[in-house]
C-alpha cells in the first residue's frame, strides 16, 4: 500500500490519534477512478460520502486488514484503511 505525503510526515503520536479502530466514527471516501476492477468501484459508489462505525477488524491469510463498518441506513460494508476517513470526536 502506497502511503500519502501527510501519511509519511506524521509522527507516532498523530498516527495512534488517526488509527482507525473498534468503535470510531469513519466516512467512506469518494473511489478514484483509477479503480481497476468495475465491481470494486461500484461497491465504493455505493456507500461514498456514508458515515458508520467500525465493527470489527479482519485480517486475511494474505495479510490484509479490512474493517467491517455498519451503517445506520445501508447495513454493513467492508473496506480498506485507504477507503476511509476518520471522523473527529
């Protein structure tokens, strides 16, 4: 996974602050069209700009972690890190 600029200035303590985690409000970013497979993008359309709480936090066999979040109107989604935004306090 490619890190931002902003991600690779933080020091540590910002990154403990902005560390998505059980319980913490997120907002779905808007998918850039740079998206390669159609269905992916789709799934992101379909929940963009929607605020919920992370659940609960997988981790693949292959090692990726995902974040299981519901959503007070559309149910259940699951993301990447870089699909979400924290939300403040």
């Amino acid at each position: 996974m490619e890190r931002t600029v902003e991600q690779l200035e933080m020091n540590f303590e910002d990154r403990l602050e902005r560390r998505l985690d059980v319980g913490k409000s997120v907002k779905v970013i808007e998918p850039d069209e740079s998206v390669q497979v159609v269905e992916d993008y789709a799934y992101l359309k379909k929940f963009q700009g929607l605020q919920g709480i992370v659940r609960k936090i997988e981790k693949s066999e292959s090692g990726n972690v995902s974040f299981v979040v519901d959503f007070e109107k559309a149910g259940e989604g699951i993301f990447y890190e870089t699909e979400l935004k924290l939300l403040s306090r």
